[in-house]
C-alpha cells in the first residue's frame, strides 16, 4: 500500500510585525499571523475567499513558508482525498463560507490533516482567533473582520461548486452557536454550515447551572457540616465560575477542590450540585490539573459506588468526559495502577471503562451522549493507547452495540467514529474484525449528515485497506 508524505506549510503574513509589536498594541504577545496550506500528493491546498485552491508547494506569492512541520504519512489514494475536497468545496468551504475567524485557511488545514493523518495541525495556529478576540482591540474590530476575507495569489480554483456564483464573495453563510458543547438535550444545529471542526478538539459539556448549584449547597449548611470558612471557600469557587477565563487574576487551590470532594462523598441531596458544580469547574484547564495534582481517589471511589440514580450517573459522566478532556486528566481516569477498595483490587481504568461500557449498552441516547464522548475525549488525548488494549477492545464493542442499536445523534456519532480511527490505528488486527462483524452500515451515517462523510470515507478506508491486506498475506 502506497504512503504519502503530508505537512502543513505556515506563513506569518505579518513577516514578523506581529511578534515585534503585537504587546504594544494588543496588550499580549502574539508570535504570527498565520496562513496555512497542507502539502500532499505533490501539491500545496488551501482554503480562502476563492474556495479551495491549489498550487507547487511554496507556489503562492507568499514564497517560502516560515515553518514547516511533518504531520506523517497517509495510506488514503489521491482518488479519494479529490473526492474528500470536492465534498468539501461543496459544502463546508465555498467561496461564501469563508470567514478570517471562524472558517479560514487554518480550520480548512486543520480538517484535511485530521482526514489524512488522524492529527491536527499545531494548536498555536488554531488558537490566534481567540487569542486576538480576546484582547481590547480584537473586540473593536471584529464587525470589521466579519465582512473581510483573504486568499494568497498564486493558485487555482481547485473546485468550482454546484450553485456557487462567479465572484469571491466574503460574506459568511449564517452560522450556528452551537459549540463543541453537548447538552443533555443536545440540540445539534440545523444549519447547512456547520461550525468548523479545527482539529480533534475535545468536547466539553456545558449544561450545567453553578448559581442553582452553589445556592442549594450553601442554604444548608448543617446538612454538610459546612464551618464558615467552608462557606466562604463555596463563595469563592462560585465567584471564580463566573468569571472570563480570560480575565481572571486569580485561581482556585487545592483547599477548594478537597472541599468540593468531601462534600460529594458525604452524600444526600447536594450531591447532584457538588457535580454540577465540577463539571463547570473542570472545564478550564488549570482545575483540570490542579484536580490531576490531589493524588487522592476520593472522586474514583465516589464513581465506584454509584448508585442507580439516573441524574447522578448522567452528571458523573459528563464530569468525567470533561476531565478526560486533557492529556493528564485522560491519563488519571485511565490509569491501570491497582488499589484497594474494601477487600477488592481495582485501578481508575477498570471504574471509568465499567461505568462506561454500561452507559453505551444502555440504549438511551441520555447515557450514550456524555459516555461516547468521554471515549473520544480519551482517545485523543491520552498519549499511551497502546498500553489499554483489553480497555479499547471493551470501548469499542460497546460503541459498536450502541451504533447499531441506538438512534444517535450527530455528534455522538462522530465522537464514535472518530474514537474507533483511532483505536484502529493502536491495534487493526483486532478492531477491524470486530468492526465489520457487526455489519453497520456506515455509509448510512454520512447520508444522514455531510459533516460525518469524511470520517466515514477514513474508516471505510481502513477497512477495505485491511482486508487488501489480509487477501494479500492470506
């Protein structure tokens, strides 16, 4: 099977004005404005107010990238990656749909590479709209930037969509608000743009309501054997909730999280909004890892004796799906190191992928939300698959009942799918029989909703690749 090389061409269009002079006038330091273009296939393919163009590598009058970085190596035949972009020329990147924050060159790069490679393009990259937006002067600006496109002379049109109009029109098709945030109703948008996918980001939950939450915790006091102090720590962790993460000065302790912890093992009725409240909090990175930095099981063991109270165990997945979301905290909720609860040996791994397995075999879409993506939220950012191949080998099975048996929606489909590329790419032999022994009819997903197409063109890839493969050596 023929490979191909792919990296990610990245030009500072600023040619360094940026990083010279962007504290001065930003408030912040900001390294580039980048461009990006991915190079396969012996061409260089970008995305801006023109649609999808292409041109020789370094062939645009940018010249030479300032950085150019190896995302590895594709098995996809050109034949198919033409019929990924024209797909995508199609719908998600026409002419009309660029928009210099939220569906330019960089989202476009970012899509491609996760296609071809299975990884993004570095997040640096993905990050400067929201760094800029986050600063006074991007606020000022941004109804300007909202009706402004760019695309680099040099290439050509690489696709001339069905119904798309002669010119390069910069105006953005409306857009949904729907964020790479579920809620327990999931209301998937509607639009016929979808938001853009930049990367295998995580997804987060959001539904969660922390002024509810911390006002039923701090009403009754006696009931959680709550001191003044414990009071005022509550107050603090609500005040913190409220604040822009990007605005804060300051940041919760260890002295917090502990807290929150006791309170969610001392039972009763606040325990839902002790969870409701961790899983607002966990959303930010740093309690991510100031929750991975408290070397206790106090959370773990509150999992392992769940009960079957159904808020409880929707909640406690969405926490856990939210925690899972960074390289750390995947790790911790995996971990195979052993310990000891009552007269049992047990490890993280074997309580998270339990509660898991559970929820996914359940058949109820409000149990196979948060737990799908949980998975997802693991296999992408735990850097170790390999060492949890008997936990993969459970996850996978579950997902593949749950596909097959449950109506899901976009989302949770594509946490799913995109969860067993990767775990393919950790162990084919194993996955792939088991895959095709459950005889889905994956096509039918990307019927149903184009912004699934591409992952199932990947897996049905990988899947026809590895029967060659077997044919061959057979």
């Amino acid at each position: 099977m023929s490979e191909y090389p792919v990296h990610v061409y990245i030009y500072d269009l600023s040619r360094g004005f940026a990083s010279q002079m962007s504290l001065a006038f930003l408030g912040k330091h900001i390294e580039g404005v980048w461009h990006t273009g991915i190079v396969a296939y012996g061409r260089e393919w970008y995305y801006g107010g023109g649609g999808i163009e292409s041109c020789n590598p370094c062939g645009t009058v940018l010249g030479r990238p300032d950085r150019m970085e190896d995302l590895g190596k594709t098995q996809i035949p050109e034949e198919m990656f033409m019929d990924y972009l024209q797909e995508m020329a199609e719908s998600k990147y026409r002419p009309e749909s660029y928009h210099i924050l939220d569906n330019n060159c960089n989202c476009f790069s970012a899509d491609v590479a996760l296609f071809l490679t299975g990884t993004g393009i570095p997040s640096y990259v993905i990050d400067l709209p929201r760094e800029f937006l986050a600063t006074p002067l991007g606020q000022m600006v941004k109804p300007l930037l909202d009706h402004m496109g760019y695309a680099p002379g040099g290439g050509h049109k690489a696709f001339y969509p069905e119904n798309c109009g002669g010119g390069t029109s910069n105006l953005p098709l409306p857009s949904s608000s729907t964020s790479a945030s579920t809620s327990s109703s999931t209301s998937t948008s509607s639009s016929s743009t979808a938001k853009p996918v930049a990367k295998p980001d995580s997804v987060f939950f959001h539904d969660y309501d922390v002024d509810a939450s911390v006002s039923l915790i701090t009403s009754t006091p006696a009931d959680l054997h709550l001191s003044e102090a414990e009071i005022k720590l509550m107050k603090e962790i609500h005040e913190y909730s409220k604040e822009n993460e990007h605005e804060l000065h300051w940041s919760l302790g260890a002295t917090h999280i502990t807290l929150l912890l006791r309170l969610l093992n001392h039972g009763g009725r606040q325990s839902l909004a002790i969870l409701d409240v961790l899983q607002c909090l966990v959303v930010r990175q740093e309690i991510r890892c100031l929750l991975d930095g408290i070397n206790d099981r106090q959370f773990i063991k509150y999992v392992h004796s769940l009960t079957e109270d159904r808020p409880a165990r929707i909640k406690t997945l969405k926490v856990l799906s939210n925690f899972a979301a960074s390289e750390a905290g995947s790790k911790r909720l995996f971990s195979k190191t052993e310990w000891q609860h009552g007269s049992d040996k047990t490890s993280n791994a074997k309580v998270v992928v339990a509660l898991t397995v559970e929820s996914l075999l359940r058949d109820d879409l409000d149990f196979a939300q948060p737990a799908a993506t949980l998975v997802f939220n693991m296999a992408i950012n735990h850097s170790s698959l390999a060492q949890l191949e008997d936990e993969i080998l459970e996850l996978s099975s579950a997902i593949l009942h749950m596909l097959g048996s449950c109506s899901t929606d976009s989302q949770t489909t594509k946490c799913c799918i995109q969860s067993l590329l990767r775990f393919i790419s950790i162990d084919s032999q194993v996955l792939v029989p088991l895959i095709n022994a459950h005889d889905i009819d994956w096509n039918a997903f990307g019927e149903k909703d184009a912004s699934i197409k591409p992952f199932v063109l990947s897996l049905n890839f990988k899947l026809q690749d590895a029967h060659l493969q077997q044919t061959t050596t057979g």
